[in-house]
C-alpha cells in the first residue's frame, strides 16, 4: 500500500513539472554553426590550405574585389557543373577587362586534402582553390547545402547568396557581378 501511495505521488509530482516546464516559454538558441547569415552583412573571413591557382586565396586578401565564393566538395555532385561554370564566368569577366576587380575563390570542405586535390585534377578551374579541412569557414558562413555561393562587393558586403546549382543559377550570378562591376566602388559605399 505504501508502494502504491509512493508511486501515486511520484506519478503527480512528475506530471505537474511536466506539465508546468511544458507551459514555461522556451528561448530557441542558435549554435555557432548555424549562425544567420544573409545578404547585407559583411562576408566572414573563408581562408584554407591553397591546392589550385594563385595567391591571395581568402577573403580578407581579396577585399577590394567584387568576389564570387564558392563551398564544394569532392562528394557533391552539382558541384560538377558549378565549378566549371563559375571557371568560365571567371575567364569571361576577365577577358572583358575586370580582371583586377573581380575573382571566384574555391572553399572546398573534403575531410582530407587528397580528396579535394582529386576532384581538381579530374574538374581543373583557373581560380585560386582553398580546403578547409576544419570547416570553420563553412560554420561562420552558415553552409548547410552545396553548392554555396556567394556574391560579396568591393566592400566586403554579402549581395547574393545561392544554396544548391540549378537552371538560371550561372545567368543570374554573372548578371549581378557585372552590375556590381560597373558600380564603381566609391559608390557601393556611399549607397550604402
């Protein structure tokens, strides 16, 4: 009888903190990794070890530039066709003359440098290529699909971000870049 009568008050004890903690208003955190990021803001620091193309290869020695980042990886397999035609949008831009204002910076996001040396053999670019093994730039940068890119100002400002490669993706990037190009730089600022 004792048993029961402890069990009973067990039984209500537990059912009222249930029901009380279940009326409590809870606060929603965001963990550093999936930290907001959005167009607008200024472009986190995405840096690693250089594999393909020339230095600089991150973005604070880039700044100035009006920038395309790309995230990737050796599993993914939009990146197949992203990466190819960020390459010629890359080559395109620079024929056109902006060579000096504008660059593509790879991030690619394999566990091992091996991997993503492997996809660069198989799928070469002419663009400075950076892993991040360690995925700190990918956290800071809220990537949760790839292909990720994103379009950042002379300034360093974030104006455009894709999640995933699909129909339009090229015609829309190369469009914003040119527009962006032929804002001169005193000017973003001042817009802003």
């Amino acid at each position: 009888m004792m048993r029961r009568a402890r069990a009973g008050l067990l039984y209500v004890l537990l059912a009222g903190s249930v029901s009380a903690s279940a009326l409590e208003p809870t606060r929603a955190v965001t963990p550093p990794h999936t930290q907001s990021i959005h167009a607008g803001v200024q472009a986190p620091e995405a840096a690693g070890v250089l594999i393909s193309g020339q230095a600089p290869a991150s973005v604070s020695a880039l700044r100035g530039r009006v920038l395309i980042v790309e995230f990737w990886a050796s599993w993914c397999g939009p990146c197949v066709q992203s990466m190819p035609r960020l390459d010629a949008l890359r080559g395109e831009l620079r024929q056109a003359g902006y060579g000096e204002r504008f660059e593509v910076l790879g991030v690619g996001l394999d566990d091992t440098l091996d991997a993503a040396r492997r996809f660069i053999e198989v799928h070469p670019v002419t663009f400075p290529v950076v892993v991040d093994t360690l995925g700190i730039a990918s956290r800071q940068y809220g990537v949760w699909r790839l292909p990720a890119t994103f379009l950042i100002d002379h300034d360093g400002t974030i104006e455009q971000i894709y999640h995933g490669y699909g129909e339009g993706f090229g015609d829309d990037l190369r469009q914003r870049a040119l527009s962006l190009l032929q804002t001169p730089a005193e000017s973003v600022g001042a817009a802003r």
